[in-house]
C-alpha cells in the first residue's frame, strides 16, 4: 500500500508541538471547530465575483455574516474579512490611502516596528521618534515630526507591542495636517476583541487592521475594518472586484474566522484579561529570576507580549529553549496568548518563569528539564474559551 511521506512529516511535527509550551506572540491555536471548518468543502470552492459562479448561495450568506459578526465585535461599520493576511491588508491601505511620492508614517522596525518595504510603491517612509525606556512613541517630538514632514497617512501598532499606543495624541495633530491614521492591530486584535489594551476606533483612528491568528485566535488571515463607510469606496476598489490584491478569499479560511468571531463574542473578555494576566505573572517571575525583562517601573506590560533584553544572546538563548521544548523567537519576545487558550493561568505562567530563569541563568540544563516541560504541556492540550461539544 502507498503512503504520503507528507502526511508522515505533518504527523511527526503535530506530535512534536503538542509537547512543546509555545511562546512566539505571533502564533495562536483554532478551537476544534474552527479548524472543521478549514477541513470542510469550503476549502475546494470560489466565491462569486460578479454573479459568475453557480452554487454559491450559503457561501454568499457566510461571507455577509462574517462581515457582520466582524463589525459587531470590533464597533466598525465597514469590514474586508477578503484579506489573506495581515500585511495584505497593511498594503490595501497603502494602495487605498496614499498615492505615489507621498510620506508615510509608523513606527520604525528598530523600535518593533513593522518592517514594511515601500520602496517599490514610491513611498517615502519616515519613522516615529520612540523612547526605549518606556517602549513607546515618544509623543511630544511624534507630533512635532508630523507636523514638519505632514505624512498622508500614519500606522500605529507594531510588531513588538507592550503597551498601547497614544492615538488620541496622533490623531489630534494627524486631523491638521489631514492624515489619516490606520492602527495596525495585527497583534493586539484579541484583546482588542475582549475590551483589554486600547479603543482604537473610540480614540480616534479611522481604519483598524491586520492579522487574524496572533491573539485573535482565527485561521491565518487579515482583516480590515472602517470607523464609518467614508473611506469605504477606497478600499472597495484596492480589495473588490475586478481583483486588485485579492481574487479567491479562501472561504474555509472564512468561516474558521467566523466561528473564531463568534467564540470572542462569548469568551472574549476572559480570554483577554487573562493573556493580560500571564503576561504579566510570566514577566514578574522571570524578573525575580534575575532575567532583564523590559519596563519594570510600568509593570512590565499591559498586552500578551513581554520582552526578555538578552544582550546579544536572543539566538542563543531560542535555541536553548527549543532544546527544552519551549518555543520563541529570536528577538526574545514572549507571548501568552497560546497558552492562556489551552488553559494556563497565573500557577503555571509561575513555573514557566522559574523554568526559564534558570536555563537563561546556566542553572539547569535543556535536557534536565525537558521531560518536565513535556508532562506540563499533556496537562494542557484541550482549547479554552470556545464552543465545546458535539456539532454538526
């Protein structure tokens, strides 16, 4: 009998990860559901562009209903859910907003920025003013830059992202100088969804996007959501048809981030405030284990992320890690939203902490500590914060 040697790698890399603890803030898992519906035959059909396609009738209707159900959840009144991913949705406000030669706006990749390469759009790119002591933009010299360099249009949020961004302050001076402010909230969109962070819309901004899979825990995808239908022509014609950046939209793909939608809607606000809460109880005992976390003096942070300061030793130090069966990335950022949806809380953020203090430390080793890592992880597999039970 044949067998698929893809199938075998895709087993042995499932059974691998299920005894690792992920940490990478750029990752979440679907709920059981959800990823039905990725399996399901939506995944082998078109939408229908143009009355073109036959047998659309309830892809049709999804598609409206998770429209709806998006711009319930985050308070918008205009939603692309056709995006494929979150920097296909930064690019369709590039495309949607912005004309060649003009001066775009965000935060630096230096700073945790996005690294967006504008260069072929002939854009010109320049970068907020930040303080690194408090991981944040510096407001007062941001709001002299905006007014000197008059950006068309202006991204807050940002990859490393441990508190929320001053958009009342940026909106403020961005309405002078007629700049539109998009808040990129590729990695926050889950606490957004739970009411934890920041209201961009409340403080102001008029476009909210990004990713749909980093602590919003949907398929892999992007999003974009207008504060009101003004702009909604312009995007029309950047993510409509005929297809400028998207054709197919992959309606597996929507209906996981429908039923992901819906699960927020119920369990949203728990989930949030406790990814808040790990982050925080991860951050305090890694930093009475003598590792440098960031921003002490501020609580360390009010997102999923913390920042471990590794001095030159971040591929070291994710390495070493990986050796244990925890898994980052190599800027060291740690995130708790993966976790807090199998089922973590504060106890075991305690031990993780510990855990990692001393494989940092050179107090213990990977393989003195794996199996341990391994036997909290099989404690841990079921998903939290969504729709149990048996469904169709």
């Amino acid at each position: 009998m044949s067998k698929s040697h893809i199938m075998d790698i895709v087993k042995r890399h499932e059974d691998w990860r299920s005894q690792c603890i992920n940490l990478i803030p750029s990752e979440n898992i679907m709920s059981p559901l959800a990823r039905k519906a990725i399996a399901s035959d939506l995944g082998h059909r078109y939408t229908n562009p143009e009355g073109f396609y036959r047998g659309t009738k309830f892809s049709d209707e999804l598609i409206e209903e998770v429209e709806k159900l998006a711009c319930r959840l985050f308070g918008a009144k205009v939603a692309f859910v056709n995006v494929l991913s979150g920097h296909m949705a930064v690019l369709s406000a590039l495309f949607a907003l912005s004309e060649t030669r003009d001066v775009i706006m965000m935060p630096s990749p230096e700073d945790g920025g996005y690294p967006l390469n504008v260069a072929p759009l002939a854009r010109k790119l320049v970068y907020f003013p930040f303080d690194k002591e408090n991981m944040n933009i510096d407001v007062d010299a941001a709001v002299e830059r905006i007014s000197e360099t008059k950006p068309k249009l202006i991204f807050l949020g940002a990859s490393l992202f441990l508190f929320p961004h001053p958009v009342r302050e940026i909106c403020k001076v961005a309405n002078e100088v007629e700049a539109t402010v998009v808040y990129d909230g590729s990695h926050v969109l889950g606490l957004i969804a739970g009411g934890e962070f920041q209201k961009p819309f409340t403080e102001g901004a008029s476009v909210l996007l990004g990713s749909t899979h980093k602590s919003l825990p949907g398929p892999q995808g992007g999003i974009v959501l207008l504060k009101d239908d003004e702009l909604a022509e312009r995007f029309k014609e950047v993510l409509g048809f005929p297809p400028v950046l998207v054709d197919n939209i992959h309606l597996h793909r929507l209906a996981a981030l429908g039923i992901t939608l819906e699960e927020m809607l119920v369990y949203g606000k728990e989930y949030a405030k406790q990814i808040v809460k790990n982050a925080k109880a991860l951050a305090e005992t890694l930093y009475k284990g003598g590792i440098d976390v960031a921003c002490p003096h501020l609580g360390f942070t009010r997102s999923h992320q913390i920042l471990i300061r590794a001095g030159g030793r971040e591929r070291e130090i994710a390495n070493l890690l990986e050796r244990a069966n925890i898994i980052v990335d190599e800027e060291i950022r740690l995130g708790t939203q993966e976790v807090t949806r199998r089922g973590m809380k504060e106890r075991e953020m305690k031990i993780l902490g510990e855990v990692i203090s001393e494989l940092i430390n050179g107090e213990r080793k990977p393989e003195d500590v794996r199996d341990y890592v391994i036997e909290l992880s099989k404690e841990f597999q079921d998903v939290h914060y969504c729709f149990k039970g048996d469904f169709p």
